[in-house]
C-alpha cells in the first residue's frame, strides 16, 4: 500500500530501568532516566545522528510530581521536554508537556503525529519516566541531590505547550470530602461494584483477580525493563492476605496495586515517511498507527454502574473499527493494569476474553509487576509492542491506556503493515457517551439506603474507616463513611454488599450505621 509521504511512522523505541540494588546504581534524576530512554530510541532507528538532526518537535508525559502527586526535596526541571532534549543535543521548534493521566501516552502520539501528518515538522521525540524509586531510597538515606534546572524556550525559539493538569471531571468534591483521593480507593470501589454486578463472592472475586494477573507476573519475570526482579506467583498468592502481601483497600492486597517504587523511562520516535526514508531508517522499523481513540468517563458518583467503564469499551471499538480489525485479528495486547478492574472491563467484559488467552493481557508484565510508571506506563508498552509488531511483520496490536480513576481510556491499534495517518477519534465518541443517563445524587444523603459499593482503606496493615456508596429506599444515591470500630469489624466480617444501613448527613461528610 502506498501511503502518502507525510504519514507518522514509530520508527525508534526506547527503555531503561535503573533498580537501587544494581552494582551500577548511580540514583539518575527524571530527566537523566528520560534521556537514557530517548538516545535508546534514536539508536533503535539505525540512524541516530541522522534522525536526531530531523527532530523538531519533543514532548514529556508528566511525572507524578508535575502531576502534584508527590513532592521531590530535590527540584526538577522546569521544562523536562527541553532538560532532555538539550542532553541529547536536540533543537526543537516546539516542546509540549502533556496532562495527567495513564492515557498521555497516546495524547502525545496523536499530537506529534498530526503535527508531522500536517507537515509542521519532519520528526518527533516523545519520553517519560519515575525516579520514585531513587526518591524514597535517598530520602530514606538523608541524602540530597540537586535536580533542579531551567531551560527557557523564547531563548532558544522554541513554542512551549503545557497542556495543564487535565483533572476536570475525574473526582467531584463530594468524593475527596468521603475519602476518596488515593487511587487504590476509587479503583477499590469500582472492583466491589462489579462484583456486586457479578453476584460474587469476596472469595471467588479474589480468585478471579488472582487468575487475571497470575499470567502478567510470568510476563514481568522475563522482561529486562521491569523495575525489579520478579518472581512469577500463582493465583493464590496473588490473592491471599499475608504479612506480605497486606490489605491496602478491600478487595486489594498489595500485591494487585501498581508499584510505583519505580526507576523507569520509555521513549519512541515517530517521523514522517518520507522523511524516515531519508534518515536512512529501515522500514522494517517502521510501526504504523491503523486506528485511534480517546475517551473520558464520568466521575464515579455520577456513573450508573461504578463497576463499568462504557469509555473505555467506546474507545476500544472506535479504534478498531478505524483499523478495519476485530480483538481476534490482534497477535498480541496490552491492557492497563493498575489494578484488576480495568482490564476486566476492557478486557474480559468489552472485548470477551479469557484471563488466559493464549495471546497474553500485556506485554511489558503490568503495573503491579513490571512497573507502575507513574502517567508513563503504556509508553513502555508502545516500545514493547512495536518490539513484538516487528519480529512478526504483518501482524497487530493493541495498546489500551487509562487515566485517573476509570476516568479517561485510549485505544490504539498499531501494525508494521502499511496505513495513511487515521488520526485520533475523540469528539464522536464523546458526544454519545455525554448524552447517555446519569446516576441521580440525593439531595439530602438521609434515611434508609443499601450499599451497592464499599471499601474498607486501610493504614499499614491496619483497617481505617469503611467508605459506602448505595441508593436511599426513597430515591436518590448517597456516599457515607464510617470510622466506628463496629462498622468497621461488621464490613470485615460480613460481605456489606447489598446490606441495610441508616444515613445521616454531616457537616463534611456523610455517615452512616448498618441497620
């Protein structure tokens, strides 16, 4: 197939990983990980000095400090697109920082990839990366470093693009004020929920999430780039709460939370065609984008059903359907995985398939395993995935991002096999998802109700309080918390799902008794 000369390529992946036990650790800050990754992707093109002179336009996904999750004592750098590409020796015309979220990956890629389809640059470098794991331990230490360092675009004419933060619409006052900030909680609370839907039990859930990730542990065991040394575990003890493996928020144990003690970096090159052919790349490096989509879900007091992900599956078939592909057309996958919930509806409800598909769920190893790189994950599974595309020309693949809280999916299906640039659908889908019904909040969270949802957070190993999220008998949804001792065993103890309690509003939040 002929494509026109302007089409985006991936033509150059790149990762590394830095592990603090390594005889080589040298405690390398975000940027320095960032560039480590980016020159691994201009070599991977064959012509590094060649494509690197092409490059003209950079973009980072944020860290999770950028992303005001955490707070590093030792500074950053103020413009990260431009700390790394002036490691690299790179002049960009235009440098863009990307929103928060797990879906930025695929932001960025259809950004710089519309940017070169229009032809407003010949080729591209986008990057990321967490230094958490470097962070702790040298906190921990009470060693210092400085990190912190400035470039200034007007000085060396480049447009600077920060995109801000992206938060709006995923968390609504209401469920900060309940407790709900950490992701552990809001994904807690939409595990239980499909359960609910599913009519499991607490013990049977847990088995199906083991037997979901059990495989990605076997995938993390034999990636070169996973944060740390893995062993492959069993279901069992995926599942299973041990002194080990503690409660985090009900239904996890920590063992299916993302890890993000990470020292990682994932960087790709895209370029046009014509200008590929140029540089000298070879086009058997050459990764083709064949379909697209980006969505956002509503917050979760406001979904009907808080187990679903109707964006997501949106996504998802958008995408294919622009690749002209169906799931059993794809050779391999990789399905976000922060935690089991995400990848069930995606994976499992949306696409129908199997925990053990022979095809595999992931190919870096997933979140809790291979690395939870902070908004930067699924960049390390695009430069896996168009590892695999490669070694079997033809074939496809399927990238499936997510962001925030169940908040926003990406879906990109990807190919060596020729294809004009499709672009990114968002708006269409959008305007659907926006129109469909709502959940209704009561006015006045008070009188008798029933749980559909609940976690149980939990303190170093130590239950907290019990979050609740159900229907009042006289209409309207309601969230409460409770702290009490008694609540908290009677959660413990007894599945919570469905059960009778009693609501009184607060000043600040909500609280409720079983009844």
């Amino acid at each position: 197939m002929q494509v026109p000369d302007t089409t985006p390529v991936i033509v150059g992946v790149g990762q590394y990983v830095e592990r603090i036990d390594a005889p080589d650790y040298a405690g390398l800050s975000f940027a320095d990980l960032s560039a480590r990754a980016a020159a691994a992707a201009l070599q991977d093109t064959g012509a590094m000095a060649e494509v690197a002179a092409l490059v003209k336009a950079v973009g980072a996904v944020r860290t999770f400090e950028e992303s005001g999750a955490m707070q590093v004592p030792f500074g950053r750098a103020e413009h990260m697109p431009l700390a790394v590409a002036r490691r690299l020796g790179i002049m960009p015309s235009v440098a863009i920082l990307e929103k928060v979220g797990g879906q930025s990956p695929l932001a960025l890629l259809a950004d710089l990839g519309g940017r070169i389809a229009r032809g407003e640059v010949p080729a591209a470098l986008m990057f990321g990366s967490e230094a958490i794991s470097t962070v702790r331990h040298l906190v921990t230490k009470g060693e210092s470093r400085d990190w912190a360092e400035s470039d200034d675009p007007e000085a060396i004419g480049c447009a600077w693009i920060d995109k801000g933060m992206g938060f709006e619409g995923t968390l609504s006052a209401l469920s900060i004020a309940h407790g709900i900030r950490a992701p552990v909680t809001a994904y807690a609370l939409c595990e239980n929920a499909r359960r609910a839907r599913l009519g499991l039990s607490r013990h049977d859930y847990a088995m199906e999430m083991g037997h979901l990730f059990a495989p990605f542990t076997r995938v993390a065991a034999d990636n070169p780039y996973s944060a740390a040394a893995v062993t492959p575990m069993s279901a069992q003890e995926i599942a299973t709460p041990s002194d080990r493996n503690r409660m985090i928020a009900d239904p996890y144990p920590l063992k299916l939370v993302s890890r993000d003690q990470v020292n990682q970096a994932a960087a790709v090159v895209l370029m046009s065609v014509q200008a590929a052919r140029e540089a000298g790349v070879p086009e058997d490096k050459w990764v083709y984008l064949h379909g697209a989509a980006l969505a956002n879900e509503r917050e979760i007091l406001d979904r009907l059903d808080i187990g679903g992900y109707p964006a997501a599956n949106a996504a998802i078939a958008s995408a294919l359907a622009a690749a002209g592909k169906q799931a059993a057309d794809m050779q391999v996958f990789d399905f976000y995985s922060c935690f089991p919930v995400p990848v069930f509806n995606a994976a499992i409800d949306g696409l129908g398939l199997s925990p053990d598909d022979p095809r595999g769920l992931t190919v870096t190893g997933g979140l809790p395993y291979f690395g939870g790189a902070g908004n930067n994950y699924s960049m390390h599974a695009f430069a896996t995935m168009a590892e695999r595309l490669r070694a079997a020309p033809g074939s496809f693949g399927m990238v499936g991002l997510n962001g925030g809280f169940q908040s926003k999916y990406g879906a990109a299906v990807l190919s060596t096999a020729p294809r004009d640039w499709p672009g990114c659908e968002s708006a269409g889908i959008q305007a659907t998802l926006d129109a469909a019904p709502k959940a209704v909040l009561a006015d006045v969270a008070q009188g008798a109700g029933r749980i559909g949802t609940y976690t149980v957070t939990y303190v170093k190993g130590v239950p907290e309080q019990v979050i609740v999220i159900g229907d009042l008998d006289h209409g309207g949804r309601f969230i409460a918390t409770s702290r009490e001792a008694d609540a908290i065993a009677t959660a413990l103890a007894d599945d919570p799902i469905g059960r009778a309690v009693s609501v009184a509003p607060g000043e600040k939040r909500n609280q409720f008794t079983f009844a």
